[in-house]
C-alpha cells in the first residue's frame, strides 16, 4: 500500500537521522566534547528559573552548534571522499567549515557568559540549588563523559553508567524549574549511550584475525 510505503519510509529517514548524529558523536572528538558541555548547560537551565526568552536562547545556542559540528563532519566526510591526496582546496575547505563550529561555539559561550551576568543577582541568591544541581550534575556529567569517549568496555559498564545518569536525572526532574531543559539532558543521555554501543566492535569481530574473512 502507498500509504504504509511512504509511513514507513518516513520513519527510516529518522532512523538514518540517528545513525547519522550518533556516527558524528563516535567519530568526531569536538562532538563528545559539545555533548558534556551541552548537558552541563541544560543542568544551568533547570535549575535556575530563567525567562522564556533566555531558555529558548540557549537551546537555540545547543542546536546549533550540534548542526555545525555534524555539518563539518558530513563536509570531511564528502572532501575524503572526492579527494585521495589531501589537495590545497580540500584543506580549505575542512579549515573553513571548522572555523564556523569554532565561531558558533564562541558565540555560545559568550552567550552563555552573558545570560549569567544578567542573572547574577538571581544566582547569588540561589545557593541550595546551585550545590543541588552541582552535586547531581557532576556525576551525571562524568557518566555522560564516560559512555561518549572511545575505547572499549564491557557492556554491563555502559549499561550501568546509563542507568546512573538516568537515576540522577530523575531526582533532578523531581525539583526542575524547565521541563524542555530536563527532557533534552535525557536526550544527550541517550545519544551517550547509544555512541557507547557503537563503540563496541561487533560479535566475534574482536577474535577474527586481520585479513581473514568470516568463513
């Protein structure tokens, strides 16, 4: 049927979606590194009451720095491709579009920088919940930080760490001052987890020997 077709042909396209941001976490060092950071902002953001205008400014900041980063990684990606000998043009190329992460990532911190200044009588007078979100934010960053960096580990570990995170993001969600903030470090949890299975070689791969094929 033409409608099942296109129903499920439109849900693999978010399928290749996925893949593709979860590929740019795996593959890319920068992107694991606005993964910590980005989660870290949103503890900023649900713990402190911001105003509508300063919550959407900062998700906006997150997006798009997540857009450049798996912009220039699907740019390297298409410059390897057409070029076997890195040519002049082809670095570039590369050098420009890791400018423009470089830009949009500055332009988040001192976005970020300013919202702080601006509220700096709020955070003063918001000490209990400063030391809350600190000392859930640590360990959940340090799970998060964990389960993106390359390497491998036994699955049990990569399962524990991200059933950590997600129990201390529920006791974060228990007092939370933004939903959307809450529900997007979930999000980052999850693409986490997933770069940790990506990082996993596949069944057997890790006792065939190089070169051998599997019969």
């Amino acid at each position: 049927m033409p409608f099942v077709r296109a129903a499920r042909d439109f849900l693999a396209s978010f399928g290749h979606a996925w893949n593709g941001l979860v590929h740019t976490a795996v593959h890319q060092r920068n992107m694991r590194v606005h993964v910590v950071a980005a989660l870290l902002v949103c503890l900023v953001g649900s713990g402190l009451p911001l105003g509508l205008a300063e919550q959407v400014i900062l998700i906006f900041c997150i997006l798009f720095v997540f857009f450049a980063e798996i912009l220039n990684s699907a740019l390297e990606a298409l410059v390897d491709l057409a070029t076997e000998v890195l040519h002049e043009k082809a670095r570039v190329t590369k050098d420009a579009a890791a400018a423009g992460v470089l830009v949009l990532t500055l332009g988040t911190v001192v976005v970020f920088a300013a919202l702080l200044v601006h509220n700096r009588e709020l955070i003063l007078t918001s000490g209990p919940i400063i030391r809350r979100q600190v000392g859930l934010g640590v360990p959940l960053a340090a799970c998060t930080a964990l389960l993106v960096a390359p390497g491998r580990r036994p699955p049990v570990l990569d399962a524990l760490l991200f059933l950590a995170g997600l129990g201390l993001l529920a006791f974060q969600a228990a007092e939370t001052t933004s939903a959307v903030f809450t529900a997007l470090a979930a999000g980052l949890l999850t693409l986490a987890y997933a770069a940790a299975r990506r990082h996993r070689p596949p069944r057997g791969a890790e006792k065939r020997k190089p070169g051998t094929g599997p019969g």
